[in-house]
C-alpha cells in the first residue's frame, strides 16, 4: 500500500502574508494614535478655554446678592418701615439623604408643630429645585441656640440671615403705607414680562400694596453679586470676587405721624376714614381707614385662618376706605353746587326761593323732601349752604340738569382717579345719561336729576376725592393732586418731589368762588351753621360743609328712626372742612360709617384733627426744636419682634 504525499509549506507565502498583516496592523496602530494625539490637541489647546471655564463653572458660584430696601420716613423723619434682621432655618434638599427623618429629628430638637412641617413641603413643592427650603423663618434665639450645637449632624441644613421688613406703628399705617410679602408665582410671571428677573435672583419680598408697591423699583435697589470657590459638596471655600449691590433709595412721605395717631384715635375701631392735605402742595398729611390690621402679619407669611379672619370680616379691613370705599357725597358736594347754578345763572347771590320743608317736579305729585320737616323759609345761597337746605339744591339741579351737572362736577375729580400714589383707588361714580344707559340700559329720568342735586342718587365718591375736590375750592380753582411721596434720599443728597398740578378750573365770574367759600364760613361760624357746635372757641377761623348721606332709600313718608333701622343701614356721617378761612392751610374730609348726622359726628373729628394740626405748629414754632414723639405715641409702637413662632 502506498504512503500518501506530505505538502511541503510556502514559506515565502506566509512571509509575505505575515508582513501585509503587519502593514496593516501598523497603519491601524498609527490612525489610532493621530487620532489620539488629534484628540489631545483639541482638548489642551484648541478646546482649552472652554474646558477651563466649564471647570471653574462646577469649582466657582455667581451668586447673587440681595440689595437691602430702602427705608420709609414721614415728613419729619419719623421711621415708618425699617428693616431689621432675622434668621431662618433653611434645608438643601438635594444636599440631604433622607429628607423625612431629617425634618422629623429638626422638628424634635426645635419643638415644631405639624403646621409648620406642612408648610415646609407645600412650599417644597412650589420651590425650584436647588434652592433652599425655610423649614423656620423666624428662629427664636433658643431654637437658634440648639441648632448651632447640633449643626454637625444635619448636612444640608443651615441658619441664613436677612433683612425683613418691619413696621414699628403696626396698623397705623397700613392702607398707605402697604406691606412686602414673599414673591408668589404672579410676581415672576409680572417680572418676566418686565424683563426684570435677573434683579429678583436673591430677592425674597417684593411690594404687595401702597407705597411699597407703587415706588417698588425705587426702593429694592439693584443686586449685586460675588464669585465663590466651592467644593465638590457645594460648600464655599471662599470669595473670589464681591461686587456690592446698590441699595434702595429712602423716601420721605409728606404723611405725620403724629396727625395719623391722632386721625386713628379719633375713629377708635368705628368703620370709617380721615384723609387730610396740605392746601399748599396738595401733600397727603394723613390717610386713615378704619379698621386696619397688622402689616407685619404678611411679611413673613399669614396663617391661613388669621387671613380668612380678615377676608371674612364684617368691618372689610383690607379695604383702603379712603381710596377706595364709594359713599354718597351727600351734601358736602352743595359749596360746588352752588358754583354750578352761579356759573350758568340758575341762581344769583340775592335769588331767595321758598323752602316749605319740600319740592316737587312740576306736574308730578312725588315730594321731595328736606332734611328739617317743616323747611327753612325763605333761603338764599349763602343761607343754603349754612344751613344745608336740600329744597334750595333740588331746584337748582331741576333747572341747571343733569348734563351740566355731570360736566362742572367732573373738573373737581367727581368720577375720576384723584392721581394719588397708591395703586389701591377707585373712579367711583359720577352719573351721566351714558353711565345710566350703559349701566342699566335704562333713560334718565328727572327724579335721578333731584337726587343728584343734593349728592344722592347713584353719585358716589371716595373721601381722597372729597378732600381734593374741597382743596380745589379753597384754592378757587386750582388743581393739585394729593401726593404722598415728598422727597429722595440718594448718595447725591435730597430730590423733593414737586407737586403735580393740572389745568384750572375757570368759571365766568370769578367772584363766584367767593359766595362758596362764604356759605362753608357760615357753616361753621355763623348762629345757624350746622357746624357751629363742633367748632366753638378755636384759635383758627375754619370753613366746612357736613353731610348726611343715607344708605338706603326710604319711603316718602317714612320717617328716619336709627333705633329701627339695622346699624349698617344708618347714614354716614360726613365732613370736609379747610383752614385758616383767608389763608388755606390744610383740607379735611371725614367720613364715619353709619353714625347719624355729620355734624355731630364728623366734624368733631375734623375739629380734632385742625387742633392737632396747629397745636403741633405752634409748639413746634415756639419750642424751635426737632419732632419728638410723646410717650403716648410711643407706647402704641410694637416692641422689637421676638422672632416667636408664627
């Protein structure tokens, strides 16, 4: 049998095999090698500055930093909203491993309610994420005390402080001044549009009503910021680079405190308001509305049930009454009136009508009736004016109508925006034909006419517009709008705020204002004045006009008894009043809810405030010294925040 045939190997093959695998092997390990060295170059030289700062972006924080706000003073340099600092416990939720246990051993060591650790996770929710979380916003100096011992066991948590608003007269101020709150989500929405954001990136409050509100941008100032070197855990190392931020202007109001003690004294809690101006410049002296609440409850966040306690209150104290509570004017719009008949020559200073005690349309058989049964006689301007006759305006605004009416009263800010700086404010109402039509889809009738004509009916004002409407009388037609806002205080020194003026009102025979202006002297200073009474034996020569103005409507023949009617059904009292009579000084107007007549209950209160206002003048005039508060204004200020537990 034959052996088979052995294949002897190609050694020059596999040679030449082996050496292509090499090449190819070699030209693999080379590309990967460019590439590699390609790579490098990229990242250390071309990619250099990138890489660098997205390095410095994760070791070194810009951190904004808040500006401090600016400070409120009244006209003589009282302090009416400060800030004072106080400190918060706050969590890095993403810092903490276990959030639950860690907010229930926190709550243990602190003594915190259930409430409270509620509040903590509905405010989680709402937070952005990175961003602390106050679990206590106000720490007392105990809770302060045992945390700091503690703090090695809480990673994530820290005590931060800051500045928070403060008002030191409580509610004294409340309506005019208003209050900061923590920016809710309108606010972002609002600073968005505004293109605003970036300056609220460390600011917790913002302005929520009155002035804080209206001069916001001027008193948050602008933010700065600062470089920080942290770790890999987030911890600052240290600043690298500080760039303060630009504190808020102060701004001085031409409010006095002490007339605005005085203003709420007078109400004593009674639904109501006392506005009082500056006849020179039209400065708000003092803006009550009564009652008010705490400003500082919302500062750092009301309790549901202490704000539902507010919201549902009979007396509606977050109402601004004296910009925004709507009351008949009643006849303490009659001084204007009678301009009004003057001007067009309804009446003439020496034209005297019958006053039977009522007044008729003619061809109608409905009485209009006034307010003293049995009438006044025979009556003239002035003797209308003092002596309030309603028979006397009913005749009047028959003949002058309605559209001349609606006119005339408009150029003393009668449904319109008296300008004030505050935002909370109401037009209220000056009845036309068009308002009728557009509000009821209704004609107007001769009836609403009468009403009108002794500031009834659908008219209604607010007492700023009462006050400015008597300034621009006693000013015989000049025009000046109220204004709170009296001086800024920046690095450069003081900017005072001029007053703010519009076109005057011109009537045919200037002489007119005169006759006005007479009637409201007689008011307060001749036998039969209505007001005689409540201005007996001042050193100031005053004028004024009271009003009655009633809340609901009542038959022709009925009879007004408030021991029968509901205590929110009686008639408001009304006043508004200036002084000195030759040399306007200051205007008033007053208005207490449901009380009875205005003579009786009003102008007392105008009386008090004229005596407070020159009191203060003359002592201040003779003593030649700076403002100081009396121990009873003092005592109504609230100590310094215990920071207790909300």
């Amino acid at each position: 049998m034959a052996k088979p045939s052995i294949a002897m190997r190609d050694h020059s093959a596999e040679s030449r095999l082996f050496a292509r695998r090499v090449v190819v092997s070699l030209f693999i390990v080379v590309s990967l090698l460019a590439v590699l060295l390609y790579n490098l170059h990229y990242l250390q030289v071309e990619s250099f500055q990138i890489y660098k700062t997205r390095s410095n972006d994760n070791r070194i924080n810009v951190l904004p930093v808040a500006p401090n706000r600016g400070l409120i003073y009244d006209r003589n340099g009282v302090l009416l909203a400060e800030n004072r600092p106080v400190f918060s416990l706050e969590l890095a939720t993403e810092k903490i491993d276990n959030l639950d246990d860690t907010v229930i051993e926190l709550a243990n060591l602190l003594s915190l309610d259930q409430n409270r650790i509620d509040n903590f996770y509905k405010q989680k929710k709402r937070q952005r994420r990175f961003k602390p979380v106050a679990l206590v916003p106000r720490l007392t100096q105990e809770q302060a005390a045992l945390f700091s011992v503690n703090q090695h066991k809480y990673q994530g948590v820290t005590i931060e402080a800051r500045l928070k608003r403060f008002y030191p007269f409580g509610d004294t101020l409340t309506h005019t001044l208003g209050y900061v709150a923590k920016i809710n989500s309108r606010d972002v929405e609002r600073l968005a549009k505004q293109d605003k954001t970036a300056e609220y990136a460390a600011t917790h409050d913002i302005g929520k009503q009155g002035i804080e509100r209206f001069y916001e941008d001027m008193l948050h100032g602008k933010p700065g910021y600062q470089e920080v070197e942290v770790n890999n855990r987030g911890k600052i190392i240290r600043t690298l680079k500080f760039v303060p931020p630009e504190p808020g202007k102060d701004i001085y109001l031409n409010l006095d405190i002490r007339l605005q003690i005085k203003a709420q004294k007078l109400l004593d809690g009674r639904r109501g308001s006392v506005v009082m101006l500056d006849a020179k410049d039209g400065g708000v002296l003092a803006m009550i509305s009564s009652p008010s609440y705490d400003p500082n409850l919302f500062v750092h966040g009301i309790s549901s049930k202490e704000y539902n306690k507010l919201l549902q209150s009979k007396s509606r104290p977050l109402i601004n009454r004296a910009t925004q509570g709507r009351y008949p004017p009643a006849s303490t719009i009659k001084p204007q009136m009678a301009l009004l008949g003057l001007n067009e020559g309804a009446i003439t200073p020496q034209k005297k009508i019958w006053d039977p005690g009522w007044w008729q349309i003619p061809n109608t058989s409905k009485r209009f009736r006034d307010w003293k049964r049995w009438g006044h006689g025979w009556v003239d301007v002035y003797h209308a004016i003092e002596q309030s006759c309603d028979t006397y305006f009913y005749e009047m605004a028959y003949q002058v109508g309605i559209d001349k009416i609606s006119d005339f009263m408009s150029k003393f800010g009668f449904g319109d925006y008296s300008g004030i700086d505050i935002s909370e404010e109401t037009a209220a109402i000056m009845p036309s034909r068009g308002w009728k039509r557009a509000r009821f889809n209704q004609p107007w009738y001769q009836g609403d006419t009468i009403s009108i004509g002794i500031g009834q009916g659908y008219w209604t004002s607010t007492p700023v517009q009462l006050a400015q409407a008597t300034a621009i009388l006693a000013r015989r037609g000049d025009i000046i709008v109220p204004r709170l806002l009296k001086s800024i205080r920046s690095d450069s020194g003081f900017l005072d705020v001029p007053p703010d003026r519009k076109a005057p009102i011109k009537l045919k025979n200037e002489a007119d204002w005169q006759v006005a202006l007479d009637g409201m002297y007689g008011v307060i200073n001749k036998q039969t004045g209505t007001a005689r009474k409540a201005f007996k034996d001042t050193r100031y020569v005053a004028a004024g006009k009271s009003g009655t103005a009633q809340v609901i409507n009542m038959k022709e023949d009925e009879e007004y008894d408030p021991e029968k009617i509901a205590e929110h059904h009686r008639d408001n009292a009304m006043f508004v009043a200036y002084a000195p009579f030759e040399k306007p000084e200051v205007i008033t107007s007053i208005v207490v809810e449901n009380a009875g007549g205005g003579s009786s209950h009003a102008a007392p209160v105008a009386r008090a405030m004229f005596d407070k206002y020159f009191d203060d003048k003359f002592l201040l005039h003779d003593a030649a010294a700076p403002l100081q508060l009396s121990q009873e204004q003092l005592d109504i200020m609230p100590p310094h925040p215990d920071s207790a537990e909300e």
